[in-house]
C-alpha cells in the first residue's frame, strides 16, 4: 500500500493522543514527508512493504550529508520507529526495517544564555505603552522569571493564572501539568498587560492569554519571531529563540544558589540528568572568570631569575 497514504491516516490516529504536542505532530508530519519523498527520489519505492533497513540507513546518511545536526537526525529516525511500529502493528508490513537501528547520539552543546545585565536590558526592550509593548513585556518577563517553553508559554489561558495567589498552572511536555510561581516583576508586567488585553480582542472570545493583533491565540513563530527581534537588541553572541530565555533563567537560578532538584521541578524536566547541563555552563562561566582574574591562573606564569 502507498506509504504516504498510510503516512497521512499514522499523523491523523496521533491527533488524538493525550502525550504528544501539536509541535510534536508537526515535526513528525514533516520528518515522515521528507522521507517519502527519498523514497520516491532516490529508489523509487511507493509501497510500505518495499521498503527496507537499507533504505532507512541511506536516508539517515543522506541527513549526515546535507549536515543535519545529530539531534534532528534522531527525531527523524523516531519518527520512523513509530510509524513502522505502527504499519507492523496493523497488519501493514510483515517485518519492521526501522526495528535496532541505533539513534545516532546528540552532541551535549552547552546551552546560549545571556548575561544578568544583557538579561536586564532584554526585560526594558519593549518601549511604549501600547498594547502590543505591554504583551512582549509581560512575555519577555514570564520566559525568563519562569523559565516556560515556548509552546508552554503560548498555550497558556487567563484562567491559568491565579494573580491573587502568584501562580500559574503550566502544561509541560506530555501534557504534564506544573504549577509555577508569578515573579513580582512578572506579575506587575502581566497584570498591566491584563487590564488592556481587551484591545486585542477585536469581538473574538478566546480565552488565550496572549493574544496576536487578530485577536486569536499567538503561535510560537509568532513568539520566536518577537523574542528574536528584542533579544538581538541586547546581545550579537546569543541565540535567538526564546528556548535562550530558558536556559538563562535556570543558569541565573544555580548561580544565586538554587538547587539542581528546585530547578528540575521549575523547568518541568523528567529527569535530574537533563537539569545537570546548567551546573557544567556556570562551572564554565566560574572558569573564565578564574582565568581572567587569579595571578596564578595564567598559562605562562614567569619565574624569578
């Protein structure tokens, strides 16, 4: 049976799945297209019962080629494990090709994060007191006293935050749910951008909090693209994408004395070993310092004659 065909009826049976998010969905969407498409371009395999381990293995070689970083090979192949996983279960194919192919391991990348200063500055960016300005402040503030994911941020509702008792309830990864606190530089931007939030509304009922200049829910390009703009205001060396503001409020957390456990419930990790990356970036930052500021710290230290 053609394998984009059965691909499309595998997204649309995910749709209804409680653990993963519609960005999940979308990325596998795509992963699962670009690999039909190799199919058809490169050994013109229609069929899913045509297609073999020889066929995965190439595709995962064409990625290292085009320079595709190990991570995003790695979901790609996952992709693949689910959905012939899937094509076996139902009867589709008789043998799994994607079954024991090995996922590549992720290069550990210590994370982009600004400075307290830089992070100051970013908080100030947006200027004016329009609506627009009060709903990036308010953004800006939740992401980095916070530490929410994009999609986190975005699929917030008012109804999520309770600003008598400084909290918001959070959906994480796997729609697990999480409740944070409201910072009071948060909640003081969050409450200014509530008492105008009607503005955006234009006569439609969303129950969103932040909302875009139709009036509906903002979308995470949305918020990258507004992140984007603020953050290269501040800093030429960071990244970009609002996942920076992530990593900066966990390190800033760990720097000020936080522990790793408090940090791993605030970010909503699953596992402790995934918070640990923070303690290497501020070990790194202790490093530099030392480096620049310790007599004794220098490659060449010259001895008395």
């Amino acid at each position: 049976m053609n394998i984009q065909t059965l691909s499309f009826r595998f997204l649309k049976s995910l749709e209804g799945e409680r653990y993963l998010s519609e960005e999940t969905l979308r990325a596998y969407g795509g992963d699962l297209r670009q690999f039909c498409q190799f199919l058809l371009d490169e050994a013109k395999v229609k069929d899913v019962d045509d297609v073999d381990r020889a066929h995965i293995r190439s595709f995962l070689s064409s990625l290292y080629k085009y320079g595709y970083e190990r991570r995003s090979i790695a979901r790609k192949l996952s992709a693949l494990k689910s959905f012939f996983k899937h094509m076996k279960r139902k009867g589709y194919i008789r043998t799994n090709p994607a079954l024991n192919i090995r996922s590549p391991r992720a290069e550990k990348r210590l994370p982009s994060i600004l400075s307290q200063n830089e992070a100051r500055l970013l908080m100030e960016a947006p200027k004016g007191s329009d609506i627009l300005a009060l709903r990036n402040r308010a953004m800006l503030e939740l992401l980095y006293g916070a530490g929410l994911r994009a999609s986190e941020l975005c699929s917030l509702n008012v109804a999520d935050c309770d600003m008598y008792a400084e909290v918001m309830k959070v959906k994480g990864k796997g729609r697990k749910e999480r409740l944070l606190p409201i910072g009071r530089k948060a909640g003081v931007a969050l409450e200014a951008y509530l008492k105008r939030r009607g503005e955006l509304l234009r006569g439609v009922d969303s129950d969103a909090l932040f909302l875009n200049k139709l009036g509906t829910r903002l979308t995470t390009r949305s918020l990258q693209r507004i992140v984007r703009k603020f953050i290269l205001t501040v800093s030429a060396r960071s990244g970009t994408n609002p996942h920076v503001l992530r990593h900066t409020f966990a390190t800033h957390m760990l720097e000020r004395g936080a522990d790793l456990k408090a940090i791993q419930d605030l970010l909503g990790h699953a596992s402790l070993s995934t918070t640990q990356i923070y303690s290497h970036v501020t070990i790194d930052r202790l490093k530099e310092v030392y480096k620049r500021a310790h007599p004794r710290a220098e490659k060449n230290v010259r001895r008395k004659s």
